[in-house]
C-alpha cells in the first residue's frame, strides 16, 4: 500500500485536536491545536542534530498541507 506523506486525523475523546500525521522518516504526528509533536521514531545523539534543522521545514510542510486540505473541503 502507498500511503500519502500526509494524514489528517482527530479523535471525538480530544475534540479541539486536529492531528497532522507525516508518514514517511521521520514520522511523527502534530496537534495542530498546540503544534506538539510526537515522534514515532528512536533517535540518537547525531540524529538530533541532523533532525532539528529538518524538522522545522517538516513541521511548516504539515502546516500547509492541512491548509490546502481545509481549503480543498470548502471549496468542494
């Protein structure tokens, strides 16, 4: 199966929560209400550093992908 890069998700038990999920490395999924971030990977010390210079970029992506998703619901 070929899943997207991203996934929109929410849950009725946290109602104010818009979940972004990216699924490709690194996974990780964002509350877009808080912009907290879990990350769905183990990661070492040389990791880090490589991973926080992506993760800024990874976190705007997720950011507008849920952007062009809203507009595409309204839209249709």
């Amino acid at each position: 199966m070929e899943l997207p890069k991203f996934i929109l998700g929410d849950n009725t038990d946290l109602p104010d929560s818009i979940f972004v999920i990216h699924t490709e490395f690194p996974r990780f999924i964002i509350d877009l209400k808080d912009d907290e971030v879990e990350w769905l990977e183990d990661f070492d010390k040389e990791d880090e550093k490589e991973l926080s210079s992506e993760a800024e970029s990874l976190i705007t992506q997720a950011n507008e992908f849920y952007d062009r998703e809203v507009n595409r619901y309204e839209e249709g």
